[in-house]
C-alpha cells in the first residue's frame, strides 16, 4: 500500500487523492476508485489519475523502460455507458482498424459498474 495523494508539482497543481493506491513487488502500479454519484467527466478523471501516476513514476535519467504498468480499477455505482450491458469494460491503447496492434501495455483501465 502507498500513499493514496498523488503529489504535487507545482504549487497550482490540482490535489489529487485516490481511495486505494499499491504497488507489487514487480513495480506494477494499481490505482482504485470507486466512485457513489454520477460525474459528467469521470472519463477525464480517470484518465487524469492514471496518467499522473505513470507520469510521477519516472525519474530523472530513468530510461522509459522503466516506467511500470499501471492497472487502474474503478467501481462506479451508475451507469456509465448506458448503451453497453456488460458490468466490465476494460481499456487500452491499440490501433484503431487493427486491435491486435498495440502500442503499449502499460495502459490499463477498468471500470466495474
């Protein structure tokens, strides 16, 4: 378990303040949400939070390598695609026309409604 605030940089940085944040012995990041009432950019929200926590993940003369994976969980107690009627979506960076080619694996969001 790690410390649930993502800080920040910059003095005028948004705070950011997940409800569970982790890390296994690998170096794989995990982010959960979960989230009671509706929000009109939970999308946006989520994909903020996940991409500080990559983003935060590399130092200095890191090579990108050495960025970790990041699984991003979030329970959402509304119905966040309406025209969808699985209760699991997952997300990830591939291309468009051919899904099978995909430009990264460290991409990974969940959402569980």
């Amino acid at each position: 378990m790690l410390n649930p605030e993502l800080p920040k940089k910059f003095h005028k940085d948004k705070l950011s303040i997940l409800d569970i944040r982790a890390e296994d012995i690998s170096g794989t990041q995990f982010l959960i949400e979960m989230q009671a009432s509706s929000s009109a950019f939970f999308g946006e929200r989520v994909l903020y939070y996940w991409s500080k926590l990559f983003s935060g993940s590399l130092k200095e003369g890191a090579p990108y390598s050495s960025l970790p994976k990041v699984y991003s969980f979030n329970f959402v107690n509304f119905n966040l695609f309406p025209n969808s009627p699985k209760i699991h979506s997952v997300f990830r960076i591939s291309e468009d026309e051919s899904l099978e080619i995909v430009l990264t694996d460290k991409f990974e969001i969940h959402i569980l409604t």
